[in-house]
C-alpha cells in the first residue's frame, strides 16, 4: 500500500491521466459503437472490415516509424539544453510525411497481388485519414513539452463527435467503409485540431525547412524503434489478417472483436508507460539508483492493476461478451478468456523493455528479440488458426506475449537489474546514451 499510495502522489500521473484520455479516444470512443457495429455488420463483414483496418495499422506503424518515443525524448533533450524546437518539429513531421506518401502509394501493389486486399479496398481507402491523422496530432511533441492536456481534450471531442452519424449511417453490411470513414475522420478532425493547438500556443514558432541530412538523422534515431513496432505488430496487428488468409471472415470477426476488448483493458499500460518514459530516460543518464524507487512503484501499479484486470476478464469473459457484441458473437467469450491473461503479461514486458531495456541505450537487443518472437509468431498463429480458428490465434498471442516477456527479464536479470526491487545500482550512467 506505501508503494501504491507513493506513486499516487507522483506528478506524473497527470501525464497519466491526459494520456489515458487520447487512450479513450482511439479505443473507447469506437468501443461506444462497437456493439452496434457488430450487430448491423454481422460476423463476415465485421471480418472484412476488421481485415482492412489491420493493414492501414500496418501503414500507420511505418509513418510513426518509432517517432513516438524518439522525437519526445529528443524534445525533452532540446528543451533541456534551451534550443529552439522549430527546427526539430518540421523534421520529424516532413520525415513522417514522406513515409505517409510512400505508404499510400504502395496500397497499388497490394491491390494488384492481394484478392483478399482488393476485397477489403474500400474500408482500407476510408481509413487513410488515419495515417494523416497521426502526423496532425504530433502525441510525441506534446509528449515532450508536457502539454498533454489541450491535445487529450481535443482528439477526445473530436472522436465524439463521429459517434452520432455511426448509429445513423452504418445498418447493414457492406456500410463497412461507412465505419472505416467516421472512425478515421474523427482522428483527422483530432489531428487539425492539435494543429491549431501548437500554432496557437507557439510551441512551434517558425517554420524551417530540413536538410535531407536532418531527416535522415531523425529516421536514424527511430530506426531501432521502428523495427521494435513492427516486430510488435508481427504478434498483434498482424494477426487479423495472417488469420485471414488461414481460415473464415468469421473466426477473423470473433477474434477482432475478443482482442478489441482485450485492447480496451490495456489502456492504461500505454498512459503509464507513455507518461514515465521521459523521466525515467533522463534518471537512468544523470542517477540510476536514484530512478529505482519510481521504476519500482510504476511496475508494482502495473501488476497490480493489470493483474486485476486479467482476473476480471477471465471470470466475466462470457457476460463481457454477450453485454457489449450479443449472442451471435457468444463464440468470442472463448478467445477472450485465452487472451485474458494478456494485460498482466503486457505490463511486466512494457516495463522491462520500453521503459528500462530502451533508455538503457539496448535497442539492439530489444528490437532482435521481438523480431524472433513475432516471426514465431507468425508461424504459430498460420498452424494454430488454421486447425483452431480465433482460439488458435488468441493462443499465439498469449504465447507470444509470454515470450517477449521472459525474454526481456533474462536481458535485465543478467545485468543484475530488479525492477520490482528499484534495484539499480550496477548501472551505469553513461548506458543511457
């Protein structure tokens, strides 16, 4: 309890708490109508729709391209050294430009080789605002000046506000792309509102126009990062659509919709990892024995609260399901109760590898395990999805999961490094850099 009540006291839980907004906004303003979606789409075409928003998700990992921890840490740097950000900004925001063009226009070579893509083309079209939507709402700059709280506000009322026309405009399928439409216009509304935000507030004061050498440096800092997201996606994004290809739109449906739910229930691990970054980068570089009470009271939050959640999840999987998807998804309650153990895992490996295994400079390290986890991963979820369904594929995923997390323990345990101790005294300074 001192423990819990020590990190309650932080300041950083105001971080938490904006953060946990933009959470909200991307997860549970859609969730608000998830159970109607589902319910007018049906199985199959919720499949379809699923389908397609798992590939824009592959896209929208290749445009932030590890922007969201790399450029926050290097604002927090800048702001530090008292550098104008200017210059910074408009790197980091061409070099995701740049990534949001050649995204787009790899979608032709994915119709042309993909009949399951071409199927799922129009909902893939309706939810490009998304892509745009992640350089407009620039997380990673109000990350860094601690300005979260105007951004958090205004991506959340911008969701809402899309909320209405789905309850009129989607009621049966094929009004997929309807759906794709309204959830990406409400990020794109989010993100011209946070635009409006930092020419208001001048936290970009001028505009400067970067050097090819200056994107390239930002894509460099973000590299490691980048490959960690799609290694990561290897064993999450992935999964709808690798269990596309190995078995029904259906069994696509109820896993999408199981993991959604799962998805839900994770929010605060991203809030809580998101907000203790840029402290806990800068407490491992200037003094890591004094960083390891925090890094202990986050990482005991993060097991006690996502150890709840996931015994929740597995008791009430069946009520779960028939009170947010109804009775034609009853087969969901299974794959929920498989992926139930996922938010407990999930916040011990987010502690191990984003907050600890990144700001002690094991990037390496970091992005080469996820990559074998997730090529595993891969593999397990074609046997297991084909002979299972969405069982099998929820089964991949906890396996995966459970992996990467035993994998990242043994890379601090054999540093002598105890989170759950704030034991951080072989650790040297200068490993930050």
């Amino acid at each position: 309890m001192a423990r819990i009540g020590a990190i309650a006291r932080d300041k950083g839980l105001k971080d938490v708490f904006y953060l946990m907004l933009t959470q909200v906004a991307t997860l549970l303003v859609p969730l608000m109508t998830f159970p109607w979606a589902v319910r007018a789409l049906h199985p199959p075409a919720y499949g379809r729709y699923s389908f397609g928003v798992a590939v824009v998700q592959y896209l929208l990992i290749i445009v932030d391209f590890g922007f969201q921890f790399a450029a926050s840490r290097r604002v927090v740097e800048l702001q530090t050294q008292g550098k104008d950000i200017s210059a910074y900004y408009w790197t980091v925001q061409v070099a995701k430009f740049g990534l949001f063009v050649a995204t787009t226009a790899s979608i032709g070579i994915f119709w042309l080789l993909s009949p399951d893509i071409r199927q799922a083309m129009g909902v893939i079209l309706a939810s490009l605002p998304l892509l745009l939507a992640s350089i407009l709402q620039s997380t990673w700059l109000f990350l860094g000046v601690g300005a979260m709280a105007a951004s958090s506000i205004a991506v959340l009322v911008a969701r809402l506000a899309f909320v209405i026309p789905v309850f009129l405009l989607v009621r049966a399928p094929g009004d997929e792309w309807i759906l794709a439409l309204l959830n990406s216009g409400g990020a794109l509304l989010g993100g011209l509102i946070c635009t409006g935000i930092v020419l208001r507030r001048k936290l970009v004061t001028r505009f400067v126009l970067p050097s090819f050498r200056a994107v390239r440096a930002a894509y460099g800092d973000g590299f490691h990062l980048f490959i960690a997201q799609g290694a990561v996606s290897l064993y999450a994004a992935s999964n709808a659509i690798v269990l596309g290809f190995v078995s029904t739109d259906t069994q696509v449906a109820y896993f999408a919709a199981a993991d959604r739910l799962r998805g839900l229930s994770s929010m605060p691990i991203v809030a809580v990892t998101n907000a203790y970054f840029g402290r806990i980068a800068k407490g491992l570089r200037t003094d890591p024995p004094g960083t390891g009470p925090l890094l202990r009271n986050v990482t005991w939050l993060l097991v006690f609260g996502m150890g709840f959640v996931s015994i929740v999840t597995f008791v009430a999987a069946d009520l779960i399901v028939y009170i947010v998807l109804g009775a034609r998804f009853g087969a969901a309650a299974a794959v929920l109760r498989v992926l139930s153990p996922i938010p407990f895992i999930v916040g011990l490996n987010s502690v191990f590898g984003n907050l600890v295994m990144l700001n002690l400079g094991l990037k390496r390290q970091f992005s080469a395990m996820l990559v074998a986890c997730g090529a595993l991963n891969v593999v397990l979820l074609a046997v297991l999805g084909h002979q299972l369904g969405a069982v099998g594929a929820a089964a991949a995923l906890l396996f995966t999961e459970a992996l990467v997390t035993a994998a990242f323990w043994y890379q601090l345990h054999k540093r002598g490094i105890s989170v759950f101790r704030g034991r951080l005294d072989g650790v040297e300074p200068v490993a930050a850099n």
